[in-house]
C-alpha cells in the first residue's frame, strides 16, 4: 500500500468526498486532503485571556439578540450539534483550560429570502482594548495553503451566459436554462480540529435566561470568514469540471440519476412560458411530430447544439440551445453526477438529506425553462433578454431617494447601494461611466461611518442620474446584443481640432449611403482651448475630440435605426478611445460628461457598445478634412475656399471618389442638438434626461458629385422612406484608410476592442492557466478532468 493511499484510509470529515471521475482531477489530492485532514486556517497570533474575555462580553451582534433571531440561531445550532458539526463549552470551563487557536467573534443575523435568517459569523470584527486595536480574524488570515485561484472564474459566469446568448446565431430553438444548489455549502467542509477554535462565537441567550455563557465551536468553514469561499470553490468547481466533462460524452451514455425527473418534469405549469413548447411537455402523443428531428440531431448532437455548465460558489447553472428532449436528459445527468462526484449522496438515502437542496427541486429552480432567474437577473432565452427582478428595481430606487432626500447615508449603506447599483450596470453599460464618480467619493471617504454630500453636486448628479437611467434602463428588458459588441454594422471615422470636427460614415455588414458631416466650434469655445499661445485655456484638444465622437454617434443615429445594431468608430485620439472604452474619463470632469451623454444615447438606441478603435492621423484623413474645413487654414484641395456647404461637397467628392461613380451625401446636425454638446464643453452640465430626450430632427445635402446636378436639395435625416440604403455597399475609393473602411478593418476593430467584452474560454479544470479571450465560448476546453 502506498503512502498516499494509506493516508486517506481514515474517516471523511465532512461532506465533502471526491469520487468517481472526480479522481482524475487535478485537484482530487488537494480535495481528499481537505476531506480527511480539513482546510487549514491560519489566522494569525492567538488571543490573551484579557482580549477573549472582553470578547464574549460583547457578546453576539445586536441583530442576533433579538429574540426571534436568537431563537431561530440556537435551533440551528442545536441542530449542527446533533449532526457533529459544532460543539457547546460553557465559557468558564473554556476558560480554565483555555485552547490555543481561540478566537471569539460575534455571530450576526441576517433576515434571508428563503427562511427568516442567514446566520453569518463576523470574522472582521477587531477588538480595541485599552487603547489597543486588535486585528479580526479575517485581518490575520494569511493566503497561506489556499486555494485562491478557485475564484478566478466567478467574475466571468454572468458574461459567459451573455456572450453566448448574443454570439449565437438566432433561430428558432430557445435557449433552456437550469440551476441546482448545494444546501448548506461551507458546512459541508471542515477545518482541522485544532483550527475550530479560530470561529467560536456566543451563544445568544432568550430571555429569562440568566445562565453562564455559551461559547459555541463549529468544526466547518463558516459564512463570514474570508477563505471560505476559496476552500468551497475548489470543491464546486472541481464538480463543475467533472460535469463538463460528462456534458461532452456521447448522449444517452450517462447512467440515469434519481432527481433527473426534477428537472424535466415542470413542477408548477406557472414556471414555464405558457406560449412554449416546453420539451418537458411532450408526451408519448408528441414525441412521433419529433421524431425526424430527433433523429438528425442524435445524429450530429455533438456539433448541432450549444451547452454551458458554469457553477458560482454554490449555484451550479447549464445553459443550453437546444430543444432536443435527449440532449436535455443528457445534459441533467451530467450536472447531477458532476455534483455527486465532488458531494456525495447521504447515507440514508433521503432525497431531503442530499447535497442538492431537493426544496429548490421541488420549487422548480432545476426545471429545464426558457425564463428563469440565475444570479440575480431573469434570463429569456426566446426573446433573448434579461431584467433585474422588480422588487430589487423597487430596493434600489427606495434606497437612492433616500440617499438623495437626506443628502447622507453611512459609509456601510453607500457601499451596499453601490455594490447593487454595479450589479444593475451589467445592463446597462452607461451606468458605468456614471457609477465612477461614486466610488471614488467612497474611497476618498472610507474612513468615515457616515457619508455626507449636501454640498457635494456632483455626487448628487450622478445619484440623480443613475436612478433616471436605471427607470429607463428598467422600463423594458435589455436585450443581450445591446451588451455585446460584434462586427461593426457601419463604420466611422472622426476628428476634432480647434476649429470644429467632422467625421464619415461608411458601410460596414450593413448598407448606407456614404455620410460626411462637419461642425465648427463656436469662437468662445475655440478661445478657451489650452495651447502654448493660450496657457491659461480651461478646454483640451482631447475634450473636443470626445465632443468630436458624441457629434460623430448623433449623427449616425439620426441616419439608421441602431436598435441592437454594432457600430465601430475610427479616431486618432488615444484619450478620447480610452474614455470611450472604460466608458468615463479620470481626468477632465468636461470628457466625463461627454462620455456620460454618449452612453445615455447608446442605451436609449438600444444598440450595442460602441467600438472605439486608435487610427493613426495620417490615415485619418477624410475625418481631417472635414473637421479642418472651416477657416484660411483648411485642409481642402480649393484654392478658393469657400465656406458653403455646397463647395465644401464639391471638394471633398474630388478628394474622396466613391466607387460606382456615387457621390457623397453631407449631414448637419440642427443647431439644438449641437448646442447640447457646446453646453457640455462650456461647463454647462445638461440634465440626463435632456440627453435621453433629443430632437429627432436633422438634415442631409442631396448628392452632389461629377455627375451630379448642381442644385443643392436638402432632406430630412428623419424620413426612412428618402434614407433608404443602397442595395449593394458603396465604399470610398481609399488610399490611406483602405484597411480600416474594409470588411478586415471592421474586423481589427472588433479584435482591438473585444477584450474588455468577450470572457475568456473555460479550461478542462479551474487549476489551469486561463486563456486569453476569445470569440466564441461555444466550444469551450474538453479534456479530461
């Protein structure tokens, strides 16, 4: 007998045993080594007498000496004791005999969804004793033997599901989403018994009971302490990868499993959309309509259809395209065993007993089902959406009018309306460049216990602003192409100089009649920009280019309905691209809100992210012209410049042909809407809500060219019956700017930009190295676990 195996004939602490398939993981050495021996807590130097006195004197947290709190905590406690999974010590025989390792905090009670309370430990409570601070539990722990890289994933669970949602081809088939639970997660893993005592905690007393103190020792990881998530994903995302792996076997070879019909039989017919054709609603009288289809797909199942297993802490998601009644029993199985192989079944037997919360079965949560909530958003996998669930809609608007009402709010409450705020940003990517203002007010003032912003108008603003974008943003699901962006549909090029700024727009997937525009800055605005003859200038070159590329969307959105459209722009601005992409600028308060605009028109056109790509100047040049065509200075072929729109058109025809012999067409932008944007460069801040409300009226000069007539006829941008596009793409004749304005161009745009959208692939097991990102997460890593 090996020594390896030797060492793990002893019995399983815990309900944490890796089996089967789960074996061959990477990670099963790691994973019996805490099944046997426990997740090893190193949580700094132990506590003196005086230190542990003065910390069950304290007591548990106020919210758990509420007697119904109180009540409800010692029957679970009671009920982890008789399971062997916590013990009971009076504290004075503890303290006669006191352990090494001991720490004692306050345990917390937090109201929960799906009982009364959530029992969490809290390990970032640090005493102060004469005068002394002594650091928490959690401050002492060292990364020392844990398993950190288990959390690598979780960030990249929700953009996963998104991506593969938008990127996937549409059709007729659904996407079909389920989820499983594993019930009382952390306490399925222990610790060594010589680590107990690092989360002691005080048994709360009812009242009337004046008996000596309780100190209560759980053996298993405990919600509150900050290493154990890391030691549970381990475990969950071993199971996850055992899953996949099973996912990706022949279907139909996977042995049944006892809870399969959990998740393909519906629970309540409420749970499934009553217009779908559900799979778990065929019968024996259906199933012959699908049996060619059937058929075809068991055929070429492997290929045909798209699956995603993803697992966050305890919350074990699959995601299929698929309508394929065999395919989903395959895939059920393999979420199933995937599980069992990581936690295994009880030993009674009883379905109540199992790793996976068999309440949640039978609530509905594993069924099979076109809409269903996971983490927080309810998924549509006809339609293609998702929305936050009204009643968290309803939290964050009562919480941001009181924060604006009372104009204070303490730091803990700020941090958690900010962490629900950046959770309901995932839909809407202009909350970002709003969000960003927040969190550096609460950095600057973290340690504070209570906020104050009275005299604060841009905290206010952006509060303001936020809860005006969330009601619009709420108002109807976000559909996941608007999250995603892909190969541009149309093509732009800008630029921006002292003078004024123009741009183009060119066809990219998608036809339309080649646009130039131009606007020329009014003198006030062109005075105030800094340069060595103006050092006392408040405007920059790059807040006029961020105003170049807000002019270059408006623009386009008067021309095309951009309604989950992809859109690439071209700029030879750097700042300009970077605020563009982290969707705010650290800098100039002025880019800020210029980006803030062009993020509000982006998720009121319900259209995908912008891309912003850098073009070198010299390759930037029908922008150039454009925006330099104002003044003796400009950039045009006329000796004779005149400053007419009609010579302006006549120039850049001759500098810029088009193929087919076309001409191009110039827009103007009405001067109410340029105005907003002269506001904004002015320091005069526009109402979110005058950018979400703009005029829909602009106007396009008729073609004028070689072959054209010399009249100049003007037509409103706003009439899709005269902007029809051309039925075949029309596309300068380039001599600098041929690779970008091309289908490769739109393309680099795409790969340039794509990083901060597209999550990485998953590997075959979470201890690999990740990869970089990559197109498509639809044929994610395989091999073996």
């Amino acid at each position: 007998m090996s020594e390896t195996q030797s060492k793990y004939l002893g019995a399983v602490r815990g309900l944490m045993q890796p089996s089967g398939p789960a074996l061959s993981h990477p990670a099963a050495p790691m994973l019996l080594d805490f099944a046997h021996e426990g997740c090893p807590a190193k949580t700094g130097n132990d506590w003196s007498l005086e230190l542990l006195d003065e910390a069950v004197q304290r007591g548990a947290h106020p919210s758990a000496r509420d007697p119904i709190a109180a009540a409800a905590l010692i029957s679970e406690t009671m009920r982890k004791v008789d399971e062997g999974f916590a013990r009971i010590l009076p504290w004075k025989v503890l303290r006669e005999q006191l352990p090494t390792k001991l720490k004692v905090s306050p345990i917390a009670a937090i109201p929960h969804k799906s009982r009364l309370f959530r029992m969490i430990l809290d390990l970032s409570y640090g005493f102060k004793l004469d005068d002394v601070d002594y650091p928490s539990v959690n401050d002492g722990t060292t990364d020392e033997a844990t398993p950190m890289t288990s959390m690598r994933e979780l960030g990249s669970v929700l953009p996963r599901i998104i991506h593969a949602m938008a990127t996937t081809p549409v059709d007729s088939t659904p996407f079909l989403f389920a989820k499983l639970d594993i019930k009382d997660g952390f306490w399925r893993m222990v610790v060594p018994e010589d680590d107990e005592y690092n989360f002691a905690y005080v048994l709360p007393q009812l009242p009337g009971d004046e008996s000596d103190p309780q100190i209560v020792i759980p053996s298993s990881l405990q919600m509150g302490w900050k290493h154990s998530p890391p030691f549970f994903c381990a475990a969950s995302e071993t199971g996850r990868d055992v899953g996949e792996h099973l996912l990706h076997q022949t279907v139909g070879s996977l042995p049944p499993h006892p809870f399969e019909t959990h998740m393909l039989d519906p629970v309540d017919p409420d749970l499934l959309r009553d217009s779908t054709d559900h799979p778990a609603s065929w019968d024996d009288a259906t199933l012959p309509d699908y049996s060619d289809k059937l058929q075809s797909l068991l055929e070429t199942h492997q290929a045909d259809f798209f699956k995603l297993l993803e697992v966050y802490v305890d919350d074990f998601i699959g995601v299929l395209h698929s309508d394929d009644l065999e395919v989903l029993r395959h895939a059920t199985r393999a979420m199933l065993h995937g599980i069992h192989s990581v936690f295994p079944p009880p030993a009674s037997g009883l379905p109540e007993d199992d790793p996976i919360s068999y309440k949640k079965l039978l609530a509905g949560d594993g069924i099979w089902a076109v809409r269903k909530e996971v983490l927080g958003w309810i998924f549509d996998g006809i339609l293609r959406t998702m929305e936050l669930p009204p009643e968290k809609i309803e939290k964050i608007m009562a919480s941001l009018a009181t924060a604006i009402s009372q104009k204070r709010l303490p730091l803990k409450e700020f941090r958690t309306l900010l962490g629900k705020l950046q959770h309901a940003a995932l839909a809407m990517p202009a909350g970002k460049s709003i969000l960003t203002p927040l969190h550096k007010f609460v950095e600057a003032n973290k340690n504070r216990r209570l906020l104050y912003f009275p005299n604060n108008p841009i905290i206010l603003e952006a509060l303001r602003d936020i809860r005006i974008l969330l009601r619009e943003s709420t108002s109807r699901p976000t559909h996941v192409r608007e999250l995603v962006p892909d190969l541009p549909s149309y093509i732009g090029f800008c630029d921006a100089c002292k003078r004024g700024a123009g741009g183009v727009w060119i066809s990219g997937n998608k036809n339309i009649n080649p646009i130039v525009w131009r606007v020329e800055w009014p003198a006030d605005i062109q005075a105030r920009l800094v340069s060595w003859s103006n050092p006392q200038g408040d405007l920059t070159i790059n807040d006029l280019e961020m105003a170049g590329l807000l002019l270059e969307y408006l623009v386009l959105e008067l021309l095309v309905d951009l309604k989950h459209e992809h859109v690439a722009a071209w700029c030879d601005n750097t700042s300009t691209v970077s605020w563009a992409r982290r969707m705010t600028s650290s800098r100039s308060r002025i880019g800020h809100r210029l980006v803030r605009a062009l993020m509000m028109r982006i998720n009121v056109n319900e259209a995908s992210p912008l891309v912003t790509v850098s073009i070198q100047g010299c390759r930037n040049d029908m922008a150039d012209v454009s925006s330099r065509s104002f003044g003796p200075n400009s950039k045009t072929s006329s000796a004779n410049f005149e400053t007419t729109h009609h010579s302006f058109l006549q120039n850049f025809n001759t500098q810029f042909p088009l193929e087919q012999n076309a001409s191009w067409r110039l827009f103007q932008l009405s001067t109410k809407l340029s105005s907003l944007v002269f506001s904004e460069l002015r320091g005069q801040p526009q109402t979110m809500d005058s950018w979400r409300r703009l005029t829909r009226k602009g106007n396009a000069i008729g073609t004028l060219g070689n072959n054209s007539a010399s009249t100049v006829t003007w037509t409103p941008s706003s009439d899709p019956s005269i902007q029809k596009p051309p039925s075949i793409p029309c596309k300068p004749l380039l001599h600098l700017s041929d690779v970008e304005a091309s289908a490769e161009g739109g393309e680099l745009a795409l790969k340039l930009f794509k990083s901060r959208y597209v999550p990485s692939a998953r590997t075959s097991n979470w201890l690999q190295s990740p990869t970089r990102a990559t197109k498509t997460v639809s044929h994610p890593a395989t091999g073996k676990p």
